[in-house]
C-alpha cells in the first residue's frame, strides 16, 4: 500500500516526542512494507516569520516564500530522524518528489510554490504516486460537523462523502491559522482522481497502523 501522510507544522511547536511519534509510526509503516510519503507544514516558525514579514511591509509572494521555505526545513528535520529510510534531499516541486519517489525510499516533502498549501502539495503527491490513501493528520480526531474548537457540542463525522464535506467546509469560514483540513485546490485535486482520504489527529500517530485499518477513531473519506 502507499500512503502520503500530511503532517501539521503544529507538531514542532511542541516537544520532540511528536517527532519521535512521526518518526516511529513511519518506520513502523516501512517494515510492514508500506510505500510512505510525508509532507509537512510551516508551523508556528513559519506564521511568526510571516507576521513579521507583513510588519515590515512584505508582499504576499515574498510571505508565501517564508512559509514554503519554513516547511521545508520542518521536512527537513524529519529526513535526518529518518537516515536510513528516507531520501535525504526535500523536494521543492512535484517533478522532483515523483524523482525522488522512483528510488523506492520515504520522500517528505514541505511546500512546493506560493499559492498553494501543503494540503495541496500532499493531494499532488498522493496523485503523481497513485497512492491508495491520503493522510491528513491534524490537531482534531477527524471532520466534525462544526468547528470543535469552537462548538463543544460538535459530532464528529467517521464518514463523509465528497459533497458533504465541502460543505462542511465552506460553512467554516476557514481563515489562515483556524480550523483549516483541506483547502478548495486539494480538494479538486482529490475529487478529480478519487483519492481515498483519511483524516486523524497528530496526537495519535502511534495508533496510525490502527486508523488505517480502521480500528481507531478518524474520518474516512469515502467514494
């Protein structure tokens, strides 16, 4: 099976053991003889360089550069945890993750060019790789049916179609920072080549054999 798993930058904002989890879970997938490619986010190092950007007057391409550039060396970080798997140089486009992907080692990737999130870098991917799931781990169990973060009274959904989702989604009011799982372009992405999606909470990545098969709590996105 080959899986791309998309990691929120929220997990370098804490202590090392999320990385440990990451690394862990991926070296785990790897000797049950999954195919495994990452991407991560920027982070809060990567908001807080934008903000600082955007005071000193910067232009939104230079801002996205600063975030692209952050998730990559957040991806980078995860290559060193991982030396003897991983491939040792973060793609920075999709030609050169398909490149990289062809050596038959875990490829993590960051941000590809401005304009576009790491969702939509992990949707590419899982694209261009034909992947039989799409991981999107996030800082919630999985889609809820409002913000929980917001609405303690939100249900979790374990199933979702695609139709659903996206209103889901655009009844979020989605903002950079808040409640974002996938953005409009990941999510054509998706729609067009039918990719299968799960989406799981980043605090139980040493459950991830588990949520693949179902047996722990997550979202399916189903076709």
């Amino acid at each position: 099976m080959k899986i791309i798993l998309k990691i929120s930058g929220k997990i370098f904002d804490e202590d090392s053991s999320r990385l440990i989890q990451l690394r862990d879970a991926v070296v785990n997938l790897v000797s049950k003889g999954y195919r495994v490619g990452v991407v991560i986010g920027g982070g809060q190092t990567a908001r807080r360089y934008i903000e600082l950007a955007r005071r000193i007057g910067s232009n939104e391409a230079y801002l996205d550069l600063l975030g692209i550039w952050t998730s990559r060396l957040n991806a980078y970080l995860v290559v060193f945890s991982l030396p003897e798997v991983a491939y040792m140089k973060v793609p920075e486009s999709l030609e050169e993750f398909i490149q990289a992907w062809s050596y038959g080692k875990v490829v993590v990737a960051g941000g590809f060019q401005p304009g576009q999130s790491t969702a939509a870098v992990a949707s590419l991917a899982a694209e261009a790789s034909n992947a039989d799931l799409l991981i999107i781990a996030t800082n919630v169990d999985g889609v809820y049916d409002s913000d929980p973060r917001i609405n303690p009274g939100a249900k979790l959904i374990r199933k979702i179609k695609i139709e659903d989702l996206k209103k889901v989604l655009n009844n979020s009011h989605v903002q950079a920072g808040t409640y974002e799982l996938l953005d409009p372009m990941a999510l054509k992405i998706i729609e067009r080549s039918k990719i299968r999606v799960i989406v799981m909470n980043y605090n139980k990545l040493e459950k991830l054999s588990d949520i693949i098969l179902g047996k722990e709590v997550s979202t399916l996105l189903e076709w």
